[in-house]
C-alpha cells in the first residue's frame, strides 16, 4: 500500500490550482488590454446598448467564463491553503 502525506497532495493541488489560475489572469488581463476597462464595466456597457455586437458578444460570453472560474479557483485555494479539502 502507497501511502503519502496530506501535505504533500495539499501542496501538489496548490501548485496545480494556482498555475490554472495564473493562466486564467492573463487571460482576463488580455480582455481588460482589448476593451480599456474591467469586466464589470464591459458588461454595463454592452447590457445598456441597443444595438448588438457579435463580437463583442462572444467576448463577454468568454470573459465572464474567465472570471467566474478565477473567482471559483481562487476559493479552491483558499480552501487548500486552510487544509478544508478531503483526498479520497
């Protein structure tokens, strides 16, 4: 039987969780270079206008993706730095 410590399976998934994270903000860096502004002003705009752009459309649709998955991978960190996870 393998056995291998908490710790170290807590720092492996810390490693890899903030590695996709880093990923996810370059990502959202490159839509708030694209557009001037942060995603939650992009949204006011695009929600006030008329008239739709696709493109923008789909950036928004992409962007937001982007954001709630940061804002849901920086919680799994928190989560794995406070030792609140369970390895089955």
């Amino acid at each position: 039987m393998l056995v291998i410590d908490k710790h170290r399976v807590a720092d492996w998934m810390l490693l890899s969780h903030l590695a996709e994270q880093r990923q996810l903000h370059e990502k959202i860096l490159l839509y708030e270079k694209k557009y001037g502004q942060t995603f939650k002003e992009f949204k006011n705009i695009t929600d006030q206008k008329g008239n739709e752009d696709f493109q923008e459309w789909d950036d928004l649709i992409e962007w937001q993706a982007y954001t709630n998955f940061y804002a849901h991978i920086t919680n799994t960190i928190n989560d794995i730095k406070s030792g609140n996870f369970q390895v089955a």
